[in-house]
C-alpha cells in the first residue's frame, strides 16, 4: 500500500497544502489562489481537497498529517518575548492571544476537524526552519549540500545553517529572535510605506532607484554584523517586539522622518534607504554563504526562507560566493514549508532514501491545478466568447508568438498552476521584451500597479548567456536569481538622471525587462519543464530573433495569481489585456461581441492594495 503524507502551513501567512505518495510529490498549492483572498492565512481546506482530490485519495487515506512548526515553542516564544517587555506588550499580547487560545494551540484537534478524521499513524511537528531547510534540500539536484534558511523568525530561529546529505538533513547553527534579517528588511518595508511580509519585493525593486548612503547609518546604529554573517540589531530602533509596528521613534529620528504613508509619493530617501538596506542584506546573505561553505565542507548550496525570495541577493551568492552551484526552493516562504514539513516525515522520521535527480524533482514546480480543453470549451460557450482554436503544438505556438510580435499583451494560461509567489510560465502576463513602451503599459493598464516595479525575463536556458551574465552551466528555472544584463546587449544613457527619471531611459535591446542598473530577475525556459512555453518562445524566437519576452502574474495588484478558467476570464476583462490563451483557445479582445461585463473597477476595488 502507498504511503499519503500531506503536509500543512497555516495561520500565519500563506497558507497551503502539500502531498506526497511514497516520497513523489503529487500536488501542492496555496490556500489564497481558491479563496481569492491574497496570502490567506486560514486552515488550506481548499488546497487539502485539490491535493486529495489530484492523488484520488480522502483524507482517511492519509497516513501521516505534517504540520510546518511546533506552535507551542513559538507561544514559549511570545510569551517570553511579552513579559520581557511588560507592560509595553500588552496591546499586542491582546490582540494575539485570542488566536492563539482559539486554532493555533489546539492544533490536532483543529486539523482533525477540518479534515474530518485523524491520519492513520499520526501528526508530526518538525520545527519551522526544519521544513524549510527539508523543502530546500531534498527536492534539490544535489546528493549533498550547505543549507541556508532565512526569514522573519520561526519558533525561535530566524537563520539557520545546515548541511543535507542523502536522505538526511541536520542544522547545525542558528541565530535567534529578535536578532532577524528578515525582520529588519522588513522594517524598512514598514518604514518606506508598503506592506511587510508581502511589500518586501517592492523594497528590492526600489532600490536601484537610490544611492546606499544610508548604509553606515545601518551599520553603525541598527546591525553589529561579524565577518562569519552572525549579527546583533540595537531593539532600540525597532518596535516589533512588543509594538504594532515595526519601527520605533528612535528609528524614525535616525533616518530623520515619519514613515512613509502607503500610496503617498515616492521621494529619493526612499529609494536611497531601499539601495541602502538591499546592500546591507546583500552583505549577510554573503557572508553567512560562505560560513556555511567552510563549516560544512559543501560544493553546492539551498537556499529557503522568506529571505531566499531576495534574487538580487541570490544573484550576489552565485556570482561572488563559494559555491559551485545553488538551489532554491521555489516557494521559498511559509508556504513550501508545507512541503517540507512533508518531506520531514518521508525522509528524516521513515528513513526512506533519497535518489538526487540531475534537474531537481520539484517537477518545475507545477504542481496546482490543471483544466482539460473540453472544460474549458464548454465554459467559452456558455459565456458566449468568441475564440480560435488551435488544435496543434505548432499552430499555437506560432499564432500566439504572431500576436506578441505585434506587440499584444497576452494572459497565458497553460497547464498546472506554479506553486510558490512566482508566475514560471502557467498562469503568467506576457509580452514583447524588446517594445520600449511595453514596460509602463503592462504596469499602468494591465497590472495596475506603481510604475517603478520591473518585469522580468523569460530566456530560452540555451540562449541565456548570450544576454545576461549567467554562465552556461547555471540555470534560473524559478526565477529566483538577478543577473545583469550583458555588455553587448546594453545600450549608452546620458548621465544625470535620478529617481523615477531613469525609467524614461531607454538601456538595452530588450529595454521592457532591463531594469535601471541594467539587471534583470531571470527565469530560464527549457522544454523539459515547460514544453509548451519553450514552444512558443523558440516559435517566436524564429519570428525575431529574439529569445527573451517579458514575463509576469497573470493578476492584478493585491489579487492573487489567477487559478482557474474563470478567474482568467475575469482578469481578462478587467483589465486592458489584449489577448487571452486557455490551454489551445485564443480569444482576441478586438473581435468579441458579447462579452460578459466586468466593472472594472469594482473588480479592482475587490483586492486590497499589496
């Protein structure tokens, strides 16, 4: 009989579900893309159903329920953390206790309910950063490897470093809270006005805007960082420990000002403070790679935790680090510990082996729902949409590469949906990279979003290093690594420009996804993971001789990644999009006639700004 272990991340942020079958991973996907309801941190009930649902299983099938954390170290942790501060606490304690007397400290009960029975053996409780580091290594290419995981904080944790080996994994240092990076980079995401544990990447985007001229002052007042990536931050300047906040007054007179107000304008101290503490983050993710090479002794490295989601930092690692080759797990955050947890209990608990396979066994990480043409036809003509349809690999791949060379936006829906924060080609926007104008249009009509935000690349894997300084060897298929883009593909500036004035310029061939330090968040495509795609991209390839097109979310800012026909469709009309593809239908908004009516901006209003 097979073994079902599924594994579980919840009430917190980005809940989600995952679920193996003697080891293979079946299926795994966030709570937020069924809800609609943006890192939605409720039990995953909707994503426990797809992922029984997927492995043709009910849950009293299961053999084992794994759970992402130990939730009474953690209440150890706020307890401890409260009454260090008393009274200054209270008002956080009050707000948080509630939950946690409610689902959070009677967590079996709570899962035995929402699943409706208890798994056959038992539940388990690994420790955060032991899901994260499980979900780093053992769907990796590597027989063994360092392991890094950062983030916010866990049960006590907020980095760790370990070393995998077969089917094993150990951690072998840590750094506690409230000493955090996470937290920190965090706190400037409070501080420059967008939303922490979701606005982060907003922080990294910002800062090649800006100058690092705030760096000493970090250096000096908030973070006492050692040669081996270990550090301390001066609480005095932070009030996530016992506030509501992130930030303190002494925090707030360091760098001169009240924090930005969300959605008020820009200014250049922000961007200088984004540039500024990107370096500083850069700085020790650098340095706790390389304690991590000399301590274990390893070639290869993982990476996981919501600091993983940082590229350009990554990008720094791969390029000036010590390790041959990196690995990161592509729903790096809360959400892939559901996997972790998972494979904690497969490997560590049963002791199963582990086979490294040569591309990773993370499948592309399409592991989300799937709808077959019949459905989708059926749901076409119910709305009375007008489409061609393309019964043929080449058919579609050359009409769709046709439309984007004339430049049309296109929602590209194909396949599993992506697990994890990133669009690799299933549920994505996109475009042509080389359209001067591409870049604000997708931000300003399609997306709806700040105009400063980069799109990334798509690059057929074998022309990679024709336009971005990533060697030959390496590869990028989750879109977790920064590189700049090469020399011979840039194009010259005139000097002066500050701010936002730097979009205004024009900087290489593919100007739409060439970011204003001429970097670029890449993802590599290659027809093993996802054949469609790389169809399509050699089609259009073929057209222009050009392997690069922009890439992004199919959704609108403070949606999630739309999940199924239905969500595409909404998204569609809701937006100025031109084209939509659903698996081998194409719909051109230019030749409908009766479309169903969205009000657009009642759509838009219906996601909270993130």
């Amino acid at each position: 009989m097979p073994t079902y272990i599924l594994g579980i991340s919840a009430f917190y942020h980005d809940s989600a579900a995952a679920l193996l079958c003697d080891g293979e991973i079946v299926a795994a996907a966030q709570e937020e893309r069924f809800t609609r309801k943006k890192h939605d941190p409720g039990f995953p009930s909707r994503a426990v159903e797809f992922a029984l649902r997927t492995a043709g299983i009910t849950a009293k099938d299961l053999d084992f329920v794994a759970f992402y954390d130990k939730p009474v170290l953690k209440f150890h942790r706020l307890l401890e953390t409260y009454l260090a501060f008393a009274p200054r606490g209270l008002a956080s304690f009050r707000m948080a206790l509630p939950t946690w007397l409610g689902d959070k400290l009677h967590l079996k009960k709570t899962m035995t309910k929402e699943l409706g029975c208890k798994p056959k053996n038992r539940y388990v409780f690994p420790e955060h950063h032991e899901s994260h580091a499980a979900s780093a290594f053992f769907p990796s290419p590597f027989a063994d490897a360092a392991i890094v995981t950062m983030d916010g904080v866990g049960e006590w944790a907020t980095t760790s470093i370990g070393v995998g080996e077969g089917n094993s994994i150990k951690l072998l240092q840590e750094i506690r809270f409230p000493h955090s990076l996470g937290l920190l980079y965090s706190a400037f995401t409070y501080y420059c006005g967008f939303k922490v544990n979701s606005g982060e990447y907003k922080l990294m985007g910002l800062a090649p805007y800006g100058e690092p001229r705030f760096e000493k002052q970090i250096r000096d007042h908030l973070i006492d960082l050692r040669d081996d990536g270990s550090y301390r931050l001066d609480l005095s300047y932070f009030d996530y420990c016992h506030g509501l906040t992130m930030t303190s007054p002494k925090f707030h007179a360091l760098f001169g000002m009240d924090p930005r107000k969300s959605e008020s304008k820009l200014e250049q101290v922000h961007m200088d403070l984004a540039a500024s503490i990107q370096r500083v983050t850069e700085d020790v993710m650098l340095r706790t790679a390389r304690h991590a090479a000399k301590i274990t002794g390893k070639k290869n490295l993982c990476l996981a935790g919501g600091v993983a989601l940082n590229c350009v930092g990554n990008g720094v690692i791969l390029r000036e680090g010590p390790f041959e080759k990196i690995w990161i797990q592509p729903a790096a955050g809360d959400a892939g510990g559901a996997l972790g947890a998972a494979q904690m209990v497969w490997h560590n608990l049963l002791g199963k082996p582990r086979q490294a396979r040569p591309a990773d066994s993370q499948r592309g990480s399409l592991l989300g729902p799937r709808y077959e043409n019949r459905d989708i036809k059926a749901f076409l003509d119910a709305e009375k949409v007008v489409y061609e349809e393309l019964p043929t690999e080449p058919a579609l791949a050359d009409r769709v590469a046709e439309l984007i060379e004339q430049e049309n936006v296109i929602g590209w829906f194909q396949g599993p949906m992506e697990f994890g924060p990133r669009a690799l080609g299933s549920r994505s926007i996109i475009g042509d990279a080389r359209s001067p104008k591409m870049q604000s249009v997708m931000n300003l009509k399609i997306k709806f979003r700040e105009s400063f935000r980069p799109f990334a690349p798509i690059v057929l894997r074998e022309d990679a290093s024709e336009y971005f300084e990533i060697e030959r060897e390496h590869d990028s298929p989750y879109m977790l690594i920064v590189a700049p883009v090469r020399q011979e593909k840039r194009k010259p500036v005139e000097p002066g420009a500050f701010g936002l004035d730097k979009l205004k310029q024009l900087r290489s061939v593919v100007p739409a996804i060439t970011h204003v330090d001429y970097s670029a968040r890449l993802q590599t495509v290659d027809g093993e993971r996802n054949p469609r795609l790389a169809g399509m991209m050699k089609a259009f390839k073929r057209r222009t001789g050009c392997p690069v097109l922009i890439n992004t979310s199919f959704n609108v800012r403070g949606e999630p990644i739309v999940c199924t026909p239905q969500d595409a469709l909404r998204c569609f009309l809701g937006t100025e999009m031109d084209v939509l593809v659903l698996e081998n239908f194409v719909i051109r908004r230019a030749v409908q006639k009766n479309l169903p009516v969205i009000d657009r901006e009642k759509y838009l209003s219906s996601f909270s700004l993130d």
